[in-house]
C-alpha cells in the first residue's frame, strides 16, 4: 500500500457505483485510481472524491496498467471556497487541464504540482484575474523550460506551450478570459 498526499484533478465514472479518479502528486504527476463502491450511499469516499481538493489517499499500485487502486482518502485541504463563483471553477478547471496537456503520466513534477497548490490556494479567495492566467502560463512555461525568465509579453507564454507541444490550449482559456472580461466590466469601484 502507498500513501501521499495528491490533488483530485478529474473524475469518470466507471460503472453504477465505481469512479475513476484523476490525481496529481509531486512524485507520481498525474495518475489514476479507481474507487471502488464510491458512489454508494454508505461509501468510505461518500463526499471526500470532489474536484481541486488536496486529499491524504492510500492506493495499491496495479500489478499491470495504470489504473491503480484507491484504498483511502483523507482531506487535508477541501477548498471549499473555490464553490463560490463560476470564475474561480472555470480558472481551476483551466489550470488542471493545460497541466495534463503538458505533463507525462506517471512523471515527477513537484515544481509543476508546487505551482497548481498554490493557485487553487489563491482561487479558494480570490476570483481570478488576466494578471493571474498570464502568471500561471508564464510560471509553467518556465518550468517546462520553454522561456527564459524575466519573458512577460503577453500571451508569449501561452503560445510558447501551445506551439512546444503541438497542440490547442484548452478551451476553458477562452472561456475563462471571457468571463474574466466580463465581470471586470461590471465590477462596483
């Protein structure tokens, strides 16, 4: 059995009671668990599986595949607070997506993991803001070793991953400025 400490950054159900849960660790990056009975009323993991929250689990590796076993989970950090505008789910769902566009499964990524705890932490207060999406993007591509530090054109960063990696940006990036845009309009002074 192995223990540590990972962020729920995605969920799929697999049958009538069972889910398959995304997470992210400094040492294993992004893997997948399945939680077996998750969704029965009377589960173990009844209200704990929820998305951004940094939870203690308990696993069992798989003995072939990537889908390992889920045996605990124990918050250490729910978040609660990014529930409270459609901005700050937007921006959390957008920084876990463009995290799996980059990262290798299985891959150690504490620099990378470092930098989505504390963004989900500073979205649990606060609404996000371009500043914001521009900083995560620059601070990523940095990681990833795409710019050199001290780079801040905007939009240079996003690009920079969007063309390293041949694919598209997540659409929630669009939506999330959008949104940003929008409720910066109608922001009381």
């Amino acid at each position: 059995m192995e223990k540590t400490e990972a962020i729920i950054i995605g969920r799929t159900r697999y049958s009538e009671t069972t889910l398959i849960v995304h997470w992210c660790c400094p040492e294993m990056g992004l893997f997948r668990t399945i939680a077996k009975g998750a969704l029965r009323p009377k589960s173990a993991f009844a209200g704990t599986l929820d998305l951004f929250v940094t939870a203690e689990i308990r696993f069992a590796r798989a003995k072939s595949g990537d889908l390992h076993t889920l045996a605990e989970a124990r918050w250490t950090n729910p978040r609660l607070g990014l529930r409270q505008s459609y901005g700050r789910v937007l921006a959390a769902t957008y920084l876990v997506k463009i995290i799996a566009l980059v990262v290798e499964p299985h891959a150690p990524i504490q620099a990378i993991f470092e930098l989505l705890t504390k963004a989900l932490n500073y979205l649990n207060d606060h609404d996000p803001s371009g500043a914001f999406v521009e900083r995560f993007e620059l601070r990523l591509a940095e990681d990833l070793g795409l710019v050199g530090e001290g780079i801040s054109a905007v939009g240079e960063s996003a690009r920079a991953i969007e063309e390293s990696f041949h694919r598209r940006l997540p659409v929630q990036r669009r939506q999330l400025l959008e949104w940003i845009t929008e409720h910066s309009a109608v922001a009381p002074n």
